[in-house]
C-alpha cells in the first residue's frame, strides 16, 4: 500500500470518530502545552531578570550582608545578623580605590508613603550621592539629592514613576511634602519609568534613612567598577578590603555576572523539572492512545479481515494502524503547540515570554515518539489477526 | 476446457488438544476456466473451509493447491495476500462493506493493495460501479444502501482486479429471495461473460443453477 494511501485511510478512519479522536488527542495536547507552556514561561522569568540586571550594566558588583550562595545549600542574604555600615564602604574607598568609579551603599526598607489622603506602600531605597548613577536613575523631572543633603542627612526624595503616577496623578510633586512614619519629606525629583523592579521605588539619602527612620544596617553595598578593570580581580580587592573589619562568613561579594549565571542554572534546574512533571500528562495521554486503539482494533476486526482477502499483508495492517497512533500524537502534538503559543503571547503581556526551539522540538517529538511506543502494540496485535476469525467476528 | 484450479488431496485438521476435528479429508476437485460451480453442504459439513483454502485464506493441513498452474504450498505471506488481490475476487453473506464509506472507496479497496496506479482506480470503480447499475450511488455511504446494492457493490469490490476466479460464500444468505434471484441471475450473467464462478451454499435451488454441483459431506466431497 502506498504511503500517500496508508495516509489518507488513516485520516478518514480517525474522522469516522472525530470526538473520540479528539478526546484522545486531549492527552497529548495538555502534556505538549503543560511542557512547551511552562518552559515559555521561565524563559519569560529568565528574560525579566537579565534584562533587570542588563538596564543596571555589566559592571556591578554587590557587597552583601551573610554568606550568600545560589548554589545548592547556599544561603540568602543574612540580614537578621547583618553587620555591614558605612565603615566598610569606607575600607573599601581607601583599600580598593583604584578600581572603581562610583560606590553607594544601600538601605532597601518597604514603608508607605502618603499625600494627603492618598496612600502608596514603596520600596524605599536608602544610597549617597552616587547611587543615581551606579543604578542608572532617569530623572524625569526635578534633581537627585546632593552630597550636601547627604552628610546633613536631610529630609529629601525622588519618587519611582508608579508612585508618582498613584500619589501625583495630574498635579507637579516637585516641592510637595509626603510623610513616611509621620515624618515629613520633601520630593525634589522624579524618576523615569525603568522596570517593574525600579518603579515602585522612593530614593532617599542612607543617612536620612538612619537618622529618621531608624534603619541601621545597610542592605548592601554597590561598586561600580571602572570600565578597564578586570571584574575578577575588582572582586577580589573589594573583599580584601571588607575583610579587614569582617570575617569571611559575614558578608559576599558576587559580581553581576555570577548573580545572573547563578540565577539562571536554577531556572535551567526548574525549567528542567517542570517540563519533567508536565511530561507525565504525556505518558497518561499515551495510555489514553493505546486504549483507544486496543478499542479500534477490537471494533474493525471484520475490516481487518476483509482487508487480508482482499490483498493486505500483516506489514499493510501493522503500517496502517500505526500510522494513526503516530497521526494522533502528530496532531495532538501540533495542537499543544499552537495552545501554547497562545499562551505565551497572553504571558508576553507580563513577562518576555518565549518559546526555545528546544522545546518546540521536545513536546513535539514526545508526542510522536508517544504515538508510535503506544501504539506499536495495537497495531501489531491487529496485524496478527487471522483473516477468517476476523471475517467472523461478530 | 483449461485448468485453473487444482486441489489435490487436501485435509483439513483443527487439533483443539481434548479434540481432533477433521474439517476435510483428502478432498481432490479441479476447476476449469470459465465454469459456473456450486459447493453444496449442509452447516458443519466443511464447506466453509474449503472455501478458505480456495480462496488462500486458510493453509490446508496437507494437500496442495494449485492456481494458474502455480503451486501455493509454502508460498509467504506476502506472496499469498499478491494473489487473493490479483487473481481470487471475494463475495461474503455479509457484504463486508467498510462502514460509513462510500461506494466508490468501497469498490476501489482491492486496488489501493495493486500494483494497478492511483490514477486509475477511480475509473476502473466508476466503471465497475456502471456495471453493476450503481452509478447514481457512488458517494452514497453503505449505511445508506439495501441489501441488494450492497451485495452488488461486493460484487464490484470482487470483480474491479479483474480476478480469474470469484469465491461467493452464501451471497444470498442476508437477502429477501427476490433480491436474491437478481444476485444469482448477476453471478450467470458474469459466467456467461466467460467468468469462472464459486458459490458456496446450502440451498439447493441456487446449487442447482450453477453448471456443476460439488457436494460436501463431513469434510468429505461425495460427488462432483
């Protein structure tokens, strides 16, 4: 029998039932959308991270309080024992000057603003002088606070883009008074929007944010390192540097480029997983194909035997039945994949959500590979009928 | 006349282990070219089997036969399955129509497992079809059909090769008497175009219209 033919018979049998084929083919869809999906979706994660860190540029490198490991049974920041302040922003000044342009510490606290009756809760990010620049601020309108203002510790701010949006819709903060804890501030600039991750933020000068506010301990601290410089070697002299006030075990230093690759072998791991636990829908829509079709081999008994009187080899039958196995897995796979492009368009509206090649080509060949291990055994059961008991079969 | 088919001392034994069942025994028949036969026998007599065996559906247990002068013992299965496309045409009782398909696919199946190209085969079913008096019924389903148009697109189904032996198994078995004289005036007007033609029944009536009458009895051919 022709291919071509083999093809068609396939399609117009699978027709004859097209909601039992459908319902069959369920299986695969969801397993090849669940897979193909999910892996959309943390590359969308992995996308929003590096573009985060890509706006900030390639050459930071954070100071951070306790032992701080991406790693398997690494640590987290350490901020209940956080022994990092000013000092070591000055060791690092006097020890590591040759290799950085701009430095900044910073105090990273939520507290809710208010203006007159409107309410907003910010991140408010504690920093001197130098932060706009290390954190690549956009000014909108109005200016970043002063050295000045910094040593005097004065009572100053510059708004995100969505806390000007919610507390100065329509009117110029510049000038305005907010209050944070009861205390008043005065906004001299605001910021353009950046990010999701920037634009809920208030900044404030660090010694403000101690003296008014009460927060002692810095979050971290922020180098820039010259453009020239080497990024390992930066790293290591700015350690150096913390290391002559504290122990190794009391702070971190990681360079962007360890953070990002750090941050993206875990969502590797967890794209990995979750495609892993979305493949089991697919081993369930496999057995939903080998029953179906132990069900349609059962139900074409007498064809089977009429095809043999009339010409067809076991190969023909075995072929035949196969192919619409593989065909429903095919589809099913095909379906999966355009649900989970839809998919991914709706996400890109949050998060840059793509779908890697890899996984087109992992949800799709399972799907094929699916339809041909489970339906090898029907088709090969129906190969093996006799012509005469089939013709008799009732 | 020139032999087409010679069945030679063939037996037909079921071994069901508490029972041995001898189907045929030792049943030796000759088929000219061009001849009209009926196998005549009541139910259980084997007449069924040897029309297996006629038709290269069933192997005998030993014997030989022979088609168009060609031996089909220890022939393969691909081999077989080559020569009931080509030269055996097939009617059942029970039409064996494929459901919900229509007419013209119906006849061509025996093609899509040909050497004959695609671009024939729905001439060649058209064409069959005609004969047959159908041809206001190609894209009907056979869920649509009487039993007389189903069994004469069986009919067509077995004639569209241009096979050069017809095995019908009781073909008027599932039809009222009337349809069933049409199909049997059907099966001489095919002889008489120079066919060789097979019945198998059990009704003496139809076994008396064919040319030659084969009786069959517990496996045994009394008299031909």
């Amino acid at each position: 029998m022709r291919t071509s033919e083999i093809f068609r018979s396939s399609v117009v049998a699978l027709s004859l039932n097209k909601i039992r084929t459908f319902l069959t083919m369920l299986g695969v869809i969801i397993g090849v959308f669940a897979v193909v999906a999910l892996v959309s979706v943390v590359k969308g994660f992995e996308n929003y991270i590096t573009d985060q860190f890509n706006s900030l540029g390639s050459n930071l490198i954070w100071v951070m309080p306790g032992m701080v490991s991406f790693e398997q049974g690494g640590g987290e920041p350490s901020f209940a024992n956080n022994k990092l302040d000013s000092k070591h922003v000055e060791l690092i000044e006097r020890y590591a000057s040759d290799i950085y342009s701009e430095i900044s510490s910073v105090v990273r606290v939520p507290k809710t603003i208010k203006y007159k009756t409107k309410t907003y809760t910010a991140t408010l990010t504690g920093g001197t002088e130098r932060m706009y620049e290390i954190l690549n601020v956009q000014l909108d309108l109005g200016r970043f606070f002063s050295k000045a203002e910094v040593d005097s510790k004065a009572r100053v701010l510059i708004l995100g883009s969505l806390v000007t949006e919610e507390l100065f819709p329509t009117k110029n903060p510049i000038g305005e008074k907010v209050k944070i804890d009861g205390i008043s501030f005065t906004v001299i600039g605001t910021a353009k929007p950046w990010g999701p991750n920037f634009d809920d933020r208030v900044f404030i000068p660090d010694t403000t944010i101690k003296s008014s506010l009460g927060v002692d301990r810095y979050t971290g601290i922020i180098v820039r390192v010259k453009d020239d410089e080497d990024m390992e070697d930066a790293s290591r002299k700015i350690k150096l540097a913390v290391l002559r006030d504290l122990k190794e075990d009391d702070f971190t230093v990681m360079s962007q480029k360890d953070i990002l690759s750090s941050v993206n072998s875990i969502l590797n791991v967890l794209s990995v997983g979750l495609a892993a636990i979305a493949g089991i829908s697919l081993f369930v829509g496999g057995i939903g194909i080998m029953n179906i079709m132990l069900v349609s081999v059962t139900e074409r008994t007498r064809e089977i035997g009429l095809r043999k009187a009339l010409g067809a080899t076991s190969k023909d039958i075995l072929i035949q039945f196969l192919t619409e196995s593989i065909l429903i897995g095919f589809l099913g796979g095909a379906l999966g994949l355009i649900l989970a492009w839809i998919g991914t368009l709706i996400a890109s509206s949050w998060i840059r959500a793509e779908i890697p090649w890899w996984s087109v080509l992992l949800g799709f060949g399972f799907s094929v590979v699916v339809g041909v291990v489970f339906g090898t055994y029907p088709a090969m059961s129906a190969s093996k009928k006799d012509p005469i008991e089939s013709l008799r079969y009732e | 006349m020139a032999s087409l088919m010679k069945v030679i001392n063939v037996s037909k034994i079921y071994d069901l282990g508490s029972e041995v069942i001898t189907a045929l025994n030792n049943v030796n028949i000759e088929i000219y070219k061009g001849e009209f036969i009926s196998i005549i026998g009541k139910s259980g007599s084997g007449k069924s089997t040897l029309m297996h065996i006629l038709g290269l559906l069933d192997t005998p247990t030993s014997g030989e036969i022979i088609l168009n002068g060609q031996n089909t013992k220890g022939m393969k299965e691909k081999e077989l399955a080559k020569i009931r496309n080509k030269e055996i045409g097939f009617v059942f009782q029970s039409f064996n129509l494929l459901q919900r398909t229509t007419t013209l696919d119906n006849v061509m199946l025996p093609l899509k497992y040909s050497d004959i190209p695609s671009y024939m085969w729905r001439k060649k079913g058209l064409d069959m079809l005609k004969m047959m008096g159908l041809e206001n019924r190609l894209h009907n389903k056979s869920n649509e059909l009487s039993g007389g148009q189903k069994q004469r697109v069986a009919i067509a189904r077995a004639l569209i090769n241009d096979p050069s032996i017809i095995l019908a198994d009781e073909p008027t078995g599932n039809l009222d008497s009337k349809t069933g004289d049409e199909i049997i005036e059907l099966f001489s007007d095919l002889h008489k175009q120079g066919r060789t033609v097979v019945i198998v029944t059990h009704n003496e009536e139809i076994a008396d219209l064919a040319q030659r009458k084969i009786i069959i009895k517990d496996g045994e051919v009394i008299e031909q």
